[in-house]
C-alpha cells in the first residue's frame, strides 16, 4: 500500500512511501512545471520526497504554479503500486495542494476565509474604499498576474534605480511568479493583495484592472498596454455588443494616463478605448530598451543554446475560437528542416490552458517570464498578426509572417486596423513548406524598404530610453515621490 502525505517540513512537499523496492523515479508532472523526488529506502521500505517547488530558465527556486499535475511513479502498476488515501486541500505555507489519487491540485496560499463572493466583498469593503492616506508605493501587474514583464517591468527596474525607498508590489495568480528584486509579490485576492492595490498611490498595469476596481481620489493609474494594435481591439472589434462597449468604457476611466508605442498607436488606443480627453503619453516601450541597450547572453546560457545556434522564436497571438497555441508550425521539423532551435512562445493567454511543446531543438518558452529577452536572442521572428511584430522592428532582425488562417481572422474573428500583406517587412507565407523555403532563400533586399518605412512608423521613440522617460514624467508630475 501506498502512503501518501502533504508537509511543510524543510519546505512544502508531497511525500509517499511504500514497501518493496524503492521505484527508479517519482515525478509531480504538470503542462509547465514539474518536480522531482528524493528517493530511500534499500528493498524492504522505500520513501519518496517531492519538493513542491521548481526553477526554471536559471531563475529562483519557487512553489510550483497552480494547476494540476499526475503524480508519475516508475512502472507503478507493474510493482503493484496503488494510489493512497486522497488528501483534502491543505495549507502548505507557500502554496495549497490537495490528493486525489495520482492527481495533485496546486492552488495559490490563499487563506480560505477569503476565498470566496463573501469573503472577496469583506476584503473589498475594509481595503478599496478606505479613508486613510496613501503609501510611498507602486503596484505593478502585469497580463492579470501570469508573470512580472513587459512594460511594467521595464518601468519598475528604471524606478528602483531612481527611488530605490519606494515600496514596490507586484499582482502575482500565485508565488510560482518571479518578480524583480526589492519587490513585494501579493497573491491576487489576499489580504495583502486588496491592501496594496488601495494604498498605492500609483498603479502601472498593462491590461483591464479587475475585481471592481475603483480609483481612489488622488490615486494614478498608468495603462502602459501591451503592444501596438494590428488587429482590431475594444470598440473596434467586430459586431456591436452593448455589454463590450459599457465593460469598455466603464474600464477606461479608471485610467489617467494610457502608454503608446508610437503616434498610430495613440490614435489607435484613444479611440478603441474611448480614451480621448486624457494624456496619452508616446514615448516608445520601456520593454523595448532592452532590445537597444541589452546583451542575450546570459538568456542563451539559461535556454540551454550553445553558442552560434540560429535560434527562430515562434510567437503567434491567441485566437478567439481556440484556448491553445495554433498548430500550423510543428516545431520539431521546422528545427530540423532549417538547422535551428526553434523557440515556441505562446500567447499570455494560451500559458494556462496550453501545455509545453518537446522535441529535439524545441524549448517552449510560453513560461518564459520577459518577452523581451527572447526577442533579444532571436536570429528570426516566425509570427502571425501579433504585437510582438512592432518590437522585434526595433532589432532590424529578419521577420516571417505564416498566416493560413488570414481570410478567416480578418473577416470573422478580429479584423485588421491595416493591410498586413500590403506592408510587412518580410515574407508572408500560407504554410510551414513556404516558411521554410522562405527561410532557407533569404532575399532581404525585397523587403529593405518595407522594412526601413515601418521602422519610421512605428520604432521612431524606441531608442532604448522610454523607460527612462516615463519615469522622468511620472516624477515631475509628482505621482511617485522619494517619500
């Protein structure tokens, strides 16, 4: 019989023992993470210890991310090996875990008290609305909490230069998040978390806030959003919904100063969002200084690519009509047809649902806290109609655009703001044989001056200084202070 307990002794971790030969392996195996155990145990006994925690691409050791994961025990059927008793949701410090068989649920540590319609409204009550005075602090989130990055990032790292005093909390789903050093994460929905977001004085967030945010008087609120807009977004999207334009409109007043990338993104943004009598500031994409000023080294040595490796990222957006990353590429012969390592990133939206794509040369990087990096040690952008096309511009690196679904996006899901195939700065393709003859006979000479008239457009303030123009005007305009 197996055993089977939850502990926090040196560390939450899920322990099993049984009798018999101790199994070769003992994993927790989830879509993004996994975990592995420490075996005893010399033939009559053995005892496996799983940590619940993981680091990955050479950053901190941290609680696994919530979801659920199969416990794997080495030819557990042919020794015998039966599940052990379930194990009801138990608080384990950093994380809560609960058993049922081999299946094991990770949640964030949130005190059950709270975790509910009632208990969110105690939460909101005592913290949104309070009357006291604010902190000298900042709250940061980023894509709802997945991971700390994109513009967010990019201002915090330039601010704690600045004013290393201020307090800085970062929204995290769970404390598998990274977040940068110095800075406080808080679990969405936690006490802390609610306390945080009212009494900082500003927020930077680069998506809708949630939870029934409400501004308070003499709070700020910077919508950095997450890119410049090819396709059609808020307002603009197709077909009237009365219920979309009152979430967008209601949405966009919480807000005092909305980022823009470049000038058609501020005529873009301020009109899809009804943003239109308050400042937009066009400053560039702090996330992009990197790709000026940053070196990819360090990021190669912790994907596990060896010098000289032609690396091509595919990162194509998210769809309406699916929850995972398209299947037009297998990443497996796109590394193999073009002697590269092939780095998958799915959307923000595609990190939870989604699983890891494996294979020789294959790394998915949907996990991969900073875009930016990536995008940094990319030979090559494989992409379709995302955002990530306006900043990997800013490298002057080679561009492909695989679009089979093209007719279909643009006459039925989203719709485009222009025309893609009139104006990308690289090949369009309809399917991966054309991607990879595309590839394999490069003629960059028919695209140079496409490519040079949208880097005029859409890169002219992406010089490697917006985060530090940013925070410049967040300081002189006294919506962050020394204390």
């Amino acid at each position: 019989m197996t055993e089977a307990r939850l502990t926090t002794d040196g560390g939450a971790a899920l322990v099993l023992s049984g009798s018999g030969e101790r199994p070769a392996s003992v994993e927790v195996v989830g879509p993004r993470a996994r975990s592995t155990a420490t075996l005893t145990g010399r033939g009559k006994t053995w005892r496996a210890v799983v940590p619940l925690r993981a680091a990955r691409w050479g950053g901190p050791d941290l609680p696994l991310p919530s979801g659920s994961y199969e416990v794997r025990i080495a030819e557990a059927e042919a020794r015998g090996i039966r599940p052990p008793d379930a194990i009801p949701l138990t608080q384990l410090g950093t994380l809560r875990a609960q058993l049922d068989g081999w299946t094991l649920v990770i949640g964030p540590p949130m005190d059950p008290a709270y975790d509910s319609g009632e208990g969110q409204d105690a939460l909101e009550r005592r913290y949104a609305t309070r009357p006291t005075g604010f902190e000298n602090a900042v709250f940061f989130e980023s894509f709802y909490g997945r991971n700390a990055s994109c513009n967010p990032l990019a201002i915090d790292r330039e601010l704690s230069r600045r004013l290393p005093g201020v307090t800085r909390y970062w929204s995290v789903v769970d404390l598998s998040v990274a977040v940068p050093e110095g800075a406080v994460p808080v679990v969405e929905g936690s006490p802390e978390w609610w306390r945080a977001r009212g009494a900082a004085r500003l927020l930077v967030v680069n998506d809708w806030l949630r939870r029934r945010f409400v501004r308070r008087r003499g709070q700020v609120v910077l919508q950095t959003w997450h890119g410049t807009p090819l396709k059609r977004l808020a307002l603009h999207r197709p077909g009237f919904d009365p219920r979309r334009a009152v979430a967008v409109i209601r949405e966009s007043r919480r807000w005092n100063i909305l980022l823009a990338q470049n000038p058609y993104a501020a005529t873009i943004l301020g009109k899809a969002y009804a943003f239109l009598t308050r400042p937009i500031w066009v400053e560039g994409y702090p996330r992009n200084d990197v790709l000026t000023t940053g070196d990819g080294t360090a990021t190669r040595h912790a994907l596990g690519i060896r010098p000289g490796e032609r690396v091509l990222l595919y990162a194509p957006t998210w769809r309406d009509d699916r929850d995972q990353i398209v299947d037009f590429v297998d990443p497996v012969r796109l590394a193999a047809a073009t002697d590269s390592v092939v780095l998958v990133r799915g959307h923000s939206r595609t990190l939870l649902p989604g699983k890891d794509a494996e294979g020789p040369r294959v790394i998915d990087v949907t996990g991969f806290p900073d875009t930016s990096q990536l995008l940094l040690v990319a030979d090559a952008l494989i992409t379709d109609y995302s955002s990530v096309m306006f900043d990997f511009s800013v490298t002057g690196k080679p561009m492909y655009f695989l679009v089979p679904d093209m007719e279909h996006f643009r006459g039925e899901l989203r719709g485009f703001y222009f025309d893609l195939a009139a104006h990308a700065p690289g090949p369009v393709v309809r399917s991966e044989q054309e991607l990879v003859r595309a590839i394999a006979e490069p003629d960059p000479d028919a695209h140079a001056a496409k490519y040079a008239a949208w880097r005029a457009r859409f890169n002219a303030r992406d010089d490697g200084r917006a985060a530090e123009r940013v925070v410049a005007r967040l300081l002189d305009q006294g919506f962050v202070g020394a204390g």
